[in-house]
C-alpha cells in the first residue's frame, strides 16, 4: 500500500508540474562577422521539436542536444536543450521566431526574440571556432586610405586590399556596403582580381584588390566612413592526415571587415576668400569666348564659358555673365567632359550662353572672374577674362524705340486727363441715424452672450487637444509631412535642399502613419508595419528604395528630369500609402 501511495504522489507531482520552454541567447548585440549561440531550453521531455527559420542569419552549427536528469532531496529534475550556433547575414534589429514542441497533447512554444546587429566589430580569433591550421594563417580586410585630414573638396581614395597568406580564398560574398555620408563618391572598376605580393605588418603576404573609391568631402569636421564587410570561403589545413599521409584541408567561412574609419576634414580658409567664390578646389584654366563678335540684325552669338582642369568639376558652378540690357540673354546649355580616376576628376564644364542683339549699336560684355582653391600652393587664385565688344551693324536704335514708347505714352496720357470728371453723382444724406438702437450698438449688446459661450468651449477643446499627446505628435508629423514636400517642390532646381526635404517629407509620414519614433525607423521595422496595416507589397518597397536612394542622390549627380521623377514617385507611393494603411 505505501509503495503505491509513493508512486501516485510521485505521478501527481509530475502531472502539476509546470512546463518550462524557453529561449536563451548568449548576447543580444552582435557585430556583423560575430556568431551567436542560441539555446531552446525546455524541462519536459518535449516531442516533434520544431526549430524556427532563422531568417537573416546563417546556420553555422547545430543543432546540438543535451539530456541532464537528476534526483535531488527525493525530487527529479529534467532538462532537454536544443543549441544552434548562427551568424547574421545582414545589419538591423533581427527576429527570431518561436520554437514549439508537443507535451501531453499540448503545443508549447518559445517567445520571439530580437537581436540588434551592428557593423562588423574587432574581435579575437577563437581557435576552437574553425578548422585548426599551423597558427599563421593571415586573413585581413583592409581600407587603406590617401589622406585622413584633407580639405573640404579635396580627393581622397579609398583602396580596399584583402591580405591572407597560408589559407586558401574559394570566393566571396559581399555582408555590408561601405556607405560614404556626406562626400560625394565614385567607385572605380577594378577590371580583374589578379592576386600580388606584398607585406602585412611586416609579414611577407599575397594581397587582391577587390575595390576602389573616390570620394570628395562635402562637409568639414569629424566624417565616418562605414566598414566593407565581406564573407569569404576560405580553405584551411587541419591537424589530419589522409591514408598517404597527406594534409587533410577543410572548407570553412570567415567573416572579416575593413573597420569604420574616421576622416577629418579642413574647412577652406576665410582669409582671403574671394568673393565670388563657389567652390571650385584644384587648379583650372578659365576662358570666355563668344563665337563671333559682329552681328547683322537677327543674328545671335554663343558665349562659351568653360573651366578645364582638375579639381571636383561636378561640383562648382561657372560665373554668369553680365550683358548690357539691350542684349537678351537666354538659359544656358551646361555641358560635362569629365572623367573620373584614382587621381580625382578632370576635363571640361561649359556653359553656353545664346545672346541675341535687340538694337543696333556697340556693347560691352565686362570681364568675368572665376575663383578656385589650389591645393598645391594652399591659396585662393583668381583669373580674369579679357572683356568683350560686341558690334551689331544694323537694327533699330535705342532712340528710336524710345521715341516709339514716348508717343504711346502721351496717347495714354492724354486719355487719363478726363479721369477726375465723373458721369455719376452719389449723394450722401447730411442727417445720420443715432447710435442708440442701432445694429451695431445690438450687436456690440449681445455679443458677449454668444463670444463667451464660444471661448469657453474653444478652451476645453484646447485642453483637450493639449492633453492628447500622442494625437498632437501625429498631427505635428502630418503638417511637417506636407511642409517638407512642399519645399521639396520648391527645390526641384537645386539637388541637395530638394532631397533633404523629400527624405524629412517622408520620415514624418510614416510616424505620422504608423505612429514610431525616429529611433524606430529602421528598414526591417518600417516593412513589417506597412504590411501589418495592409499596405501593398511593392508599394513597401518602392518607398524603402526611395528613402534609401535620397542620401545617396544628394551627393551623386543627379538631372532636373531624374529629380522630378523622385517627386513625382513620391508624390504618388505617399498617396497609395494613404489609401492602403488601415
């Protein structure tokens, strides 16, 4: 009888006791070339163990499981884990979904857990975390940079070389792209991977340059330049042999990144600036040249001004010329021939001026002055064109269009004499109605019956709106919404104000929309609620890839044509966000 009342206490205690199934990682911060060790811990024995997708991140290991039982006091406990070792495939906040298993006929499942992956970090090589080599196997990413402390505008490059030696390199793939803020940037095609020899930190290597960059700094002060980061199969020797005695080499990845580094950028010198400075950093050659200087009534002339050298062409722009009133001068017609290498841009900007004569006459186009920063002497220069006579032949004179103008004039004149006298009389009565009585004094009388009322209702509409916090934030969000695209369409001529505009425009309303902070706006986060409340798929991601390609375009080169289609997609994905949110 005991023997049963011990096992039915036993059986009962097992019955009530409470199912534990949960999720445990080893950090909830990682860099992109760390791995993470997740463990799905349960305190049942658990069948049918369903493991979650693991989406954004690479399987690397797993899984692994371990069973512990042990009696304690006359008390059992019981412990089955699951272990993964993974690593991130992307940068962001990362989620991994629930894992489930079945007990008693009950599914029990884990909570999600997220995981903030950040650029790619320094760390320590783990022996135990690859095959095992001899212990001199050199594997290193790095951006080997001209100039860390140039002036604004000033070319800089950026070669990313891949060093290893005694390991072999399979391929490949890129994790992070460097992202170049605030300079404006252009790759430059590495035509072939050919491996060189070389040295790493006085250790005789091989080395292949896998990219190079321009960039010129927009802005001076402390610029970040974010880390390549690559995943590359490697090939390592192990401490085995084969049956003849052979090494035994084995497959494996490596995760490795050029690190973020840090540039500081010399704004030009105030001293002796010139004033119609606009930018221009390098050494240049200036000239003005019309196409011809004397003209028969109707004809017209091109008046070329170009700048040629090298220095940041793309990114200056050339004087305007000043012409005499009686020359009409039209928009110009700007023209490119640059071309761009590790040694910076160079070549040719033009801007051709149309200039049509209306009078007949001699007139004088004053010397144009063009001002640039010349790196090599650390100075401002200046050069100044010749000045231009300009002699048209034949036409009306000045005179005579004015002697035209004159007579109209006068005929208008002549007409406004009869102005003052009227055909009509308005008669005013000499005896005015009293105050008193009057509908003004009624009204001023009533008023007050019917204003307070109103104020008193228009206060505790106000206090309530005061009170709605979180109403007001999205009524803010929306009115800075439509202002920021309001002066994005104002700034359709001038590339960087329109696309800082078009991004704030953008931010504000999704926060207006989806209610989120800015610290809540990354791309992952932003897709997951637009789909949640319904919206289109495509639509998601054409406004992801529009807010991506804002920061990019305000340092590229971009054409009034292509900045208009950027409104206009704008336009048009905000409106369709409008009618799909729910």
């Amino acid at each position: 009888m005991k023997r049963y009342l011990i096992l039915f206490l036993l059986t009962f205690q097992g019955l009530m006791a409470q199912v534990q199934f949960e999720a445990r990682v080893s950090k909830n911060t990682l860099g992109l070339n760390e791995r993470l060790r997740i463990d799905f811990i349960m305190n049942v024995d658990g069948d049918n163990f369903e493991q979650p997708s693991f989406d954004g991140f690479k399987m690397v290991a797993g899984p692994s499981q371990q069973i512990s039982q042990s009696w304690i006091n006359g008390r059992s406990s019981f412990q089955k884990i699951y272990s993964y070792i993974i690593q991130p495939e992307r940068k962001g906040s990362i989620t991994i979904k629930q894992a489930a298993i079945e007990f008693n006929g009950q599914v029990y499942k884990t909570n999600p857990i997220k995981v903030t992956v950040t650029n790619a970090v320094a760390q320590e090589r783990d022996p135990n975390d690859r095959p095992q080599g001899s212990g001199n196997e050199l594997l290193e990413l790095v951006a080997e940079i001209s100039k860390t402390n140039p002036y604004l505008n000033e070319p800089i490059t950026v070669v990313y070389k891949l060093y290893f030696n005694n390991i072999g390199v399979t391929g490949f793939k890129e994790l992070a792209k460097p992202k170049y803020n605030d300079f404006w940037n252009q790759n430059i095609d590495v035509k072939q991977l050919s491996v060189q020899q070389g040295s790493y930190q006085g250790q005789q290597a091989y080395y292949v340059i896998l990219k190079k960059t321009i960039l010129y700094p927009q802005k001076s002060g402390r610029l970040t330049i974010e880390p390549l980061s690559l995943d590359i199969g490697v090939q390592l020797p192990t401490n085995r042999r084969d049956m003849f005695g052979q090494m035994i080499i084995a497959e494996d990845n490596k995760v490795v990144s050029a690190g973020a580094k840090t540039i500081n950028v010399r704004p030009l010198p105030e001293t002796n600036k010139p004033e119609g400075f606009t930018g221009a950093v390098g050494r240049f050659n200036f000239t003005v040249t019309p196409s011809k200087t004397t003209l028969k009534n109707g004809e017209g002339l091109d008046l070329i001004v170009s700048a040629q050298g090298t220095g940041n062409m793309k990114l200056f722009t050339l004087p305007k010329p000043v012409v005499p009133n009686a020359l009409e001068m039209y928009d110009p017609v700007h023209d490119e021939q640059v071309t761009t290498s590790l040694n910076g841009m160079s070549g040719r900007i033009t801007d051709k001026y149309t200039i049509v004569p209306q009078y007949r006459g001699k007139y004088t186009i004053k010397p144009m002055q063009f001002s640039y920063f010349d790196l090599s002497t650390g100075s401002y220069k200046t050069i100044t064109s010749k000045e231009i006579m300009i002699d048209v032949l034949d036409g009306p004179t000045p005179a005579e269009a004015n002697t035209g103008a004159s007579a109209s004039k006068n005929a208008v004149a002549t007409a406004d004499h009869f102005k003052n006298i009227k055909s009509k009389t308005a008669l005013i009565p000499i005896a005015k109605n009293d105050f008193y009585d009057s509908n003004l004094y009624l009204g001023l009388l009533f008023a007050p019956f019917i204003i307070i009322p109103i104020i008193i209702l228009a206060r505790k509409k106000k206090e309530a709106m005061d009170s709605d916090v979180t109403g007001n934030r999205i009524r803010m969000n929306n009115k800075l919404a439509k202002k920021y695209l309001s002066q994005a369409k104002k700034h359709l001529n001038n590339k960087e104000p329109f696309y800082i505009a078009l991004e704030k425009a953008m931010h504000n309303f999704l926060k207006a929309k989806l209610h989120i902070e800015t610290s809540e706006m990354s791309k992952d986060n932003i897709r997951e609620l637009l789909l949640s409340r319904n919206a289109n798929a495509e639509t998601v991601q054409n406004f992801i890839a529009l807010t991506e390609n804002c920061e990019f375009a305000r340092y590229a080169p971009a054409s009034s044509a292509s900045i208009q289609q950027d409104y206009d997609k704008a336009v048009m994905i905000i409106s369709e966000l409008e009618k799909q949110i729910v």
